[in-house]
C-alpha cells in the first residue's frame, strides 16, 4: 500500500526523514524532490561493467544548463532521505515527464533502511534547459510485510554526493585463504 501525503507527514522525523523538509512539498500521495547544481558526465562514450568508468563534473547555473538528447547525466537530489520500515521509491513529475525529461533510467525502487542522497540517471529525448533546485522528481513510500532484513551496508549507502555505478565492484573477486 502507498502511503498518503497525510501519512508521510506522520512519519516525517521519525520512520521517514527527510531533510531539508519543505510541507509545502507534499502531494496526494508523494512528497516533491528538488534538483541539486551539479551533474556527473562518463568520459567515454562505450561504458565497461567491470570497469569504474570515468566522469566529470558539471555544474548547473542558476540560468540554466542545455541538456544534450541520448547522453545520459548522472544527478542528485537536494535532499538526504532515510526511511526505516517503508519502501521509499522514486518518479519523475508529471510535468518534467511532458518534458520528455527521464530523472531515472530503471533505478527508481529503493531499499527498506536506505539512507542518502538519490542519484537521478537523467535522461532527455530532445534538448532542455534544467536549472538548479527545481523540484524535479517525486518519492512515495509502500509499506512493508513480513519480516525484512534492512539495507544497511549497501555499496550506495550514506552517499554524500552523485554516486556513478559500482557494479564494477560486484566482479571483484574475494581472495579466499
């Protein structure tokens, strides 16, 4: 079940923390996640799963920056956010939508106990202009049933800033003695 406005504001400061907090910023049935001013770029345009792929750093102005289509931008919410005992996940709004603005690719679900910032994996079909601290993507929480072991130890918890993907570390091989 996803919860209401109403219920995330119940929980607000406590299961679910959201920080800053705006209430001017929940919905029916969701709360709205604003854009911060930075962007991760990859270097190269052919990306290796096993490799940690290389980006750079682009920071949006505040008159806008001119998204280029079929090039995908890595950015982060404004917005740290822990949740204990609901699924937080991820949307992009219905306006940015009507943009042809994607703000995830595939990784809107997230993981009971997740504690961070959200990486967007943005993505447009035509060229835009986005700026800095637009409300640009939505979080909603499900509850949970049954017994669940939370995300704690995660590569992608207690992130600080825009986090590239990590799969490389998931062909690592452990050294076994």
């Amino acid at each position: 079940m996803i919860l209401s406005g109403q219920e995330i504001l119940k929980h607000i400061g406590k299961e679910i923390k959201i920080i800053p907090f705006d209430e001017k910023r929940i919905n029916p049935n969701s709360y709205n996640l604003s854009l911060a001013d930075e962007l991760l770029v990859y270097d190269n345009e052919v990306l290796d799963m096993k490799k940690n792929n290389r980006a750079h750093r682009i920071f949006i102005p505040e008159n806008g920056l001119l998204l280029e289509p079929n090039r995908l931008y890595l950015g982060r919410t404004n917005e740290y956010t822990s949740t204990d005992g609901y699924v937080p996940m991820l949307e992009g709004r219905s306006s940015t939508g009507r943009l042809g603005l994607f703000i995830h690719v595939t990784a809107g679900f997230g993981d009971v106990g997740f504690r961070g910032y959200w990486t967007l994996e943005i993505f447009c079909v035509q060229p835009i202009r986005i700026y800095p601290n637009v409300e640009i993507c939505q979080i909603y929480y499900h509850d949970i049933h049954g017994e669940y072991t939370p995300y704690e130890s995660g590569k992608y918890q207690n992130n600080v800033g825009i986090q590239p993907s990590l799969l490389y570390k998931d062909f690592e091989k452990s050294v076994e003695f």
